[in-house]
C-alpha cells in the first residue's frame, strides 16, 4: 500500500480506497464519504483553486500546491494510483507539468498508455481510447492482446518485455492490429515504448506512444509493388514468363492469388484485337500463383470464370472491375480449379478483374484474389492494378511481337532451308538441328555435275527475320556459285564478296534502323565428295572442320587450314583440302554451336562424337540421335547443327569411260559405242539425241581440244551425265549463230537437247558435260 504520505491512493477502475487528513482538508471531505466511492464523484465540484469556478481541470498558479500521480500496486497486486501533494513552487514549473499531462491524456492525437510491470493498461489518454473505441474504464487492468487482435502477439509482448529488462527504448515499431472497433480491417501501428522509474530507480511501468500509420504504409505498400513490378518484370521477351514473373510479384504482397489469362490469338502471335472483345475469344491461362505456393502449368484451360459480369464488363468498358462477395456467393459456380485443391482453405472475399490493354490492343486480363484473412480490396487498390497492368501489357506486347517476328523467322528459315535430298546411290545423310532463336544456320546435301555431291553448314551472325533473310540470300548464292562448278576454295572467295558487299549496304541503313549498328559476318563449310574417284575436296571460313569415321572403327579430325569467317574484311584466302575416302566412311559436319571448341568442355565434347563415330556402320539416323544425346548443351542464341553423310561409290556397270583419239573419224566410233552402251542401259529411247549430243561435243574437243581427249557415260539414278574432258584450259562460249553461218551451233544444239550442261575446271583438265533426264528414273 502507499506509504502515510499520500494525499489519496484509487485503485484501477478509479475507486478510492485510502484518503489522509490532507485530502480531508483539501476537499472538504471526511473518508467516511471519500473511501469506496469513484474518485472522479467525489470531484465533480469545484475544485479549490480553480479560479475560474467551472467544472474543468485545475489551472494553477504560482504559488499554489499541486499534485503528482504514480502507478503502484495494492496489497494484493492489484495496480493502484498514488495522488502524492506537491509543495507550492515559485516559478509555477509543476503547473506547466500538469498542463502538459493534462494535453497529452486529452488533446493528444498520438494515443498514450501507461503499463504497469505485469503489461497491463492502468491509463490511456483520449487518443488511445479512440484507437480501441472502448471507453478507459473499459481498458484499465487488461492486457494489449486481449483489446487489439495483434498480427504477432508474441513478437509484441516480446518488444515490451525487452524494454522493462534493458530500460532501452524501442522506438517506431510496426505493430499490425485489428481493432474491436474495426476488426474487418487491418490497422498498422507505430509505436515507441518507454519505461518509467522512480526517483530511487525502481521501475514503475511502461508508457506507450502510438501513431495510427496505416494510410501511409499502405501507399508505402503500393509504392512497392509498382517498383517490383517496374524491376521484376519484362526481363525476357517469352511470354510464358514475363506472365509468370507479373504473378510472382503481385503475390502475397497483393494479393493471396493471382492470375493472368491472355486471348488465345494473342498466345499464338497474332496481333491482339481491339476491344471490347467478343464473348466467343477463348482465353488461355498463362500464369498463376497463390500464397501457398501452388502453381497452375502453362496453357491450362481458364473456365468456366469466377465472375462473368465482371469479366465481360473488364473487356468490353476496358476498365478494372471490384468485386466483394461471401464465400456461398460463390455456390452457383463450379469450383475454380486451384481452389478446390485444399479443401481447408477458406473462400476469397474479394478480387479484381484488370483489363491488360495498350494503345486499344486487348492482351487478356489480370485477376488478383483476396482471402477473408485479409483486408478486402478497396477502391483505392483498383488504381494500382491498372497500373500494374499497364506495365504488365507493355512487356506483353513486346513479347507478343518477338513471338510473332520469331514465328515469321522460324517460318522462314524452314521455307528457305530445303532439306537434303541427295540420290541415295551415292550417300545417304542424316541430321540434327536446333535453332531456339531462329537464326541464320543452314545445312544441304544436293548433287553436281558428274553424280559428285556438294556438302555444307554454315550460320549467318545474329538472329531472327535479318539472320534469316540473309541466310536465304547467302544460300542462294551458294548453290547459283556451285552450278557453276567452282572449287570450294574459290566458292568460298566468291561467297566472302557476296557477304561483304551486303554488310556494305547494311552499314548504309539510316542511323535510326538498329540493323545499321549489327555486324554481318558467316561461318560456312563448303566440301564435295565425287563417288567415282571417292575423293572428298574441302574448304572452311570460321567454321570448324569436318570430322571424318572410317569403316575400320577409327576417326579423325580433318585438318583443313583455319580461315577467318565471311564478311569479318581481313581478306584472307581460302585453302581447298582433299583426301581419299573409302567406301562407306561417314562424314560429319557441325556448326561450333553444336561443339563450341572454344568452351571450356569443347574437347570433351569432340571426344564423345568420335566415340559415338566409331561404330560407323551403324544406322546414320541412330548414329545422328546418340551423338545428339551425348553433346553438350547449345548456348542460347545459336543454331546447333550436326550434318552426318556416309559416302558410297558408284557401281562400276553405271560409268564407261574411253579415250577420244585426235581423229575426227573417231567421232562416228563414239557415237556407235554411245548407242551399244544406252542399249545395254535399256535407254535406246534416249540414243537419238544423246548420239548428236556426242556428235557435237566431240567434234568440238577433236577440233579444239588438247589431248588427251576422254568421253566418260555415266547412268546416275535420275540422269544420263555426258562428259568430255581435255587439257585445254579454254572454255567454250555459248552463242547463236547467224542464218548465214556455216557454223557455231553445236553448243547451242546440245543445249536445247539436254537438259543441264555446264564446264568445270579440275587438275588440269577442263570438262564439259551435259545432264538428261532419265525416263523412268530409279
């Protein structure tokens, strides 16, 4: 109990339960009528130095007595006050005191309580009695936890207990309550917590000051998902993910679950409608996540949807529609997919359905739910999902035009690169390729003159619809420069001008077109193999060379002379290498995406293809998919290709072959052993224009060839190839001879009879050769 120098000791709920002759004196009143009734009865009247006579506080002056209030406890630990009578002072110091408490308990906007040592309330000022909307009496002798529904209690209760042992302040800590005058709504708290002491040290309590700060942490709140959304999302231009990155951000932070649904035209790269869109637009669920962490795969069917007024309304109007509800709101509906996977988890209450639109183009919507353990959205919220969405629908449209410029590009790459369709007497192939960007990568097998059949790869630098089109370009000029019978060496050259003049007009571009500022250069790799002398002739430009299995089990790497890429301006030349291959050795081309010898498991890599090559007989299309498996993984961006050709020789009964003598009546010898041998070939219906053919030709090689002179049948799978070979580097010219010329039209007359015919130059030896159609082709 207080000790006898006490003016008045009251208990918690403001009853007086001792009274000394000082407050006798001073209140006129004896403790037979003071003791047991509320304090605050018994001052209902004037006090003695109010000189203003009213019925509010006491205003003192100088000069005059006054009072000081402690918190104590009773005999039985109950929390009591102590009102002890201060001595009259001459500066009026304690009359400012008490009329600064008297503000702080009154007037005061930050609520203020006083906490005995056990954390229960014995005062709160108006302030903090409007913050519970219980009235003081309501509060006095109860803990914190049992007015307010504290987020964390034990965090709390934590904080307070901390302050009574260290005597350290705990200043402006976030406290998240629900009030009993608002529990539907979380409220977010600052408080300071500080401790009282005695003047002999001993501590009395704890005072709290709180500030109600909930309108600003939820603006801090939004403000923070914005910035999440600004920094988290849109770092891809896949669709798939810049939709999951969008819910991930919005969850928990904003909602318990969100959604994104994008029009089906949309996903598929078509340009998105402008609204309001139809009712018969399907959507397609792109991304979704929840609180708990559950997720819904890619391109999971969306319906039936949750809301069908609002989500109509969100695509028509274009504006982001509030819905509220009960959870047996929702009883008419089939349940939603994710929310009947947890039968435990309560119904949402709230949600918001935001159109995802730029520059009118709609994209789909964005659905964000909220559970009854949450404060429901508000008007307020609507503005930040639009806003999000807003962000949202820009990274979504420039996903949905790379989509679309990577389907065109993917579209065009497959229309310009033909696959191989060599004749399988000759070789057969195989290959693998992979191109996650649509770049410039390309790869063919397709025959020559004399049943020989050209090799390449190659990839164009960049990607996308310019890497494309330039990859179309290059191998355009690719198979233009090989009709016309070139060495790889000097294709390679040619090709190398073609490249660099098209980065010449491409540096033309005005300064604002972005494809000014990229670099054009191509690796490629050009071989031909002939199957009647199973030689195998190559050239490289930065790509790397060509790895040979033989059929005894062993391989190697074919040591072609390194030359820099296409187009990079050093104007370096090109090397042609050539080698022997036996029958049935395979051949295998890549690009360095597939084995990027510059990575640090290159050679690994290198190792695992001879290995898998060694076994060469296998099947190439087991062969192609085993060295697939065992290669290491492509980086992004690039065109991993792999090209495996296995070489055969052409069967000896398909070619004859004789020498011409510098006789010009060895040309009716010729025309008489083309016929004998066509007829053995069962090809008589071909003998007409197939002696004049050799007629010509050989006319033309006795007349002005240099020996030796060589004719050379060669019966392919679709065509009937005729050679005539000498030592004469002059090419023959093609011309149309006038009406009165004697002469001149041989080439001409071969020409029309056959269908292809060209001259090449190799070792020496020129050799002009003519292709025909078979009749019925093998």
């Amino acid at each position: 109990m207080a000790s006898d120098d006490a003016l008045l000791v009251v208990d918690a709920a403001g009853v007086v339960v001792a009274w000394s002759r000082a407050a006798e004196s001073l209140f006129g009143r004896g403790p037979a009528e003071a003791v047991g009734r509320p304090l605050m009865e018994l001052l209902s009247g004037s006090w003695p130095w109010d000189d203003a006579g009213g019925n509010g506080p006491p205003r003192k002056s100088a000069g005059t007595p006054g009072l000081r209030v402690l918190p104590v406890t009773s005999h039985d630990d109950a929390p009591a006050w102590r009102v002890d009578l201060l001595g009259p002072t001459e500066d009026g110091g304690d009359a400012l005191d008490q009329a600064l408490l008297h503000a702080l308990f009154t007037q005061s906007p930050i609520g203020m309580q006083v906490l005995d040592p056990q954390l229960n309330i014995v005062r709160a000022n108006t302030a903090a009695s409007g913050m519970s909307g219980l009235d003081r009496s309501e509060v006095f002798g109860r803990r914190l936890s049992e007015i307010f529904r504290l987020s964390d209690p034990d965090e709390s209760v934590g904080i307070m207990r901390e302050v009574l042992e260290t005597g350290v302040p705990a200043l402006e800590r976030l406290v998240r309550v629900r009030t009993p005058q608002d529990p539907e709504h979380e409220h977010v708290y600052s408080v300071s917590v500080f401790r009282l002491q005695g003047p002999d040290g001993g501590v009395l309590g704890l005072s709290t000051a709180v500030v109600d700060v909930t309108v600003r942490e939820r603006a801090l709140a939004r403000a923070r998902v914005l910035s999440a959304v600004r920094e988290r999302v849109g770092h891809t231009l896949q669709l798939d993910v810049t939709c999951a990155e969008l819910v991930d951000v919005l969850v928990p932070a904003f909602a318990d679950a969100a959604e994104v649904d994008l029009l089906d035209h949309v996903v598929r790269g078509e340009d998105p409608a402008s609204g309001p869109v139809g009712l018969d637009k399907p959507l397609r669920r792109m991304a979704f996540a929840s609180a708990d962490g559950r997720r819904e795969s890619l391109a999971v069917g969306t319906g039936p949807f949750r809301f069908p007024a609002a989500w109509v309304r969100c695509l028509t109007d274009l504006r982001p529609q509030l819905v509220t509800y009960q959870p047996e709101d929702l009883e008419p509906f089939p349940p939603h997919p994710w929310s009947s996977r947890t039968p435990t988890t309560p119904g949402l209450h709230s949600a918001i359905v935001t159109p995802l639109s730029l520059r009118g183009g709609v994209y789909g919507t964005l659905s964000l739910y909220r559970s009854p353990g949450r404060d429901a959205f508000v008007d307020a919220d609507l503005d930040l999902s639009l806003e999000a969405a807003a962000r949202a629908s820009l990274h979504i449209d420039n996903a949905c035009r790379y989509t679309r410029e990577h389907t065109i590009a993917v579209t065009l790459q497959r229309r310009v690169l033909a696959r191989p369709a060599a004749s399988q007497d000759v070789v057969a192939s195989a290959h693998f390729h992979q191109s996650t960007d649509a770049g410039g990568g390309w790869f063919d097998v397709f025959p020559l003159s004399g049943e020989r059949v050209a090799l390449t790869v190659g990839r164009v630098s960049g990607t996308g619809i310019h890497a494309a089109m330039v990859m179309g370009q290059l191998r355009t000029a690719l198979h233009t420069l090989a009709s016309l019978d070139l060495e790889p060496d000097e294709l390679l050259a040619r090709l190398d001008d073609t490249v660099t003049r098209l980065a010449a007009e491409r540096a033309g571009l005005p300064p604002g077109d972005p494809l000014r500022d990229e670099r054009l250069t191509a690796d490629c790799l050009y071989g031909i193999y002939d199957p009647l002398g199973r030689g195998f002739a190559v050239a490289v430009a930065g790509n790397p060379p060509p790895l040979l299995a033989y059929p005894d089990g062993t391989t190697e790497v074919f040591d072609v002379p390194a030359a820099p890429a296409l187009g990079d301006g050093e104007g370096a030349p090109f090397a042609v290498t050539r080698t022997g291959l036996p029958e049935g050795s395979v051949i295998a081309l890549h690009t360095d995406a597939f084995l990027p010898m510059r990575s640090a498991g290159g050679k690994e890599g290198l190792d695992r293809l001879r290995q898998v090559l060694t076994d060469s007989r296998r099947r190439l299309d087991d062969l192609c998919a085993e060295a697939v498996r065992t290669a290491p993984a492509s980086p992004p961006g690039t065109d991993a290709i792999l090209l495996l050709v296995r070489t055969h020789t052409l069967d000896p009964s398909l070619v004859s072959t004789w020498d011409l003598p510098t006789d010009p009546a060895a040309v009716a010898t010729a025309r008489a052993r083309t016929r004998r041998q066509l007829s053995a070939w069962n090809l008589d219906e071909l003998s007409l224009a197939t002696e004049l053919i050799v007629s010509e030709l050989a006319t033309n090689a006795v007349r002005y060839g240099a020996p030796p002179l060589t004719l050379r049948l060669i019966r392919g799978t679709r065509t009937l190839t005729f050679e005539v070979s000498d030592s004469s580097r002059v090419s023959p010219r093609l011309h149309h001879a006038q009406t009165t010329d004697e002469g001149g039209r041989g080439l001409f007359i071969c020409a029309e009879l056959a269908q292809n015919w060209g001259v090449r130059f190799t070792d020496g030896h020129k050799t002009i050769w003519t292709e025909q159609s078979l009749p019925h082709p093998a």
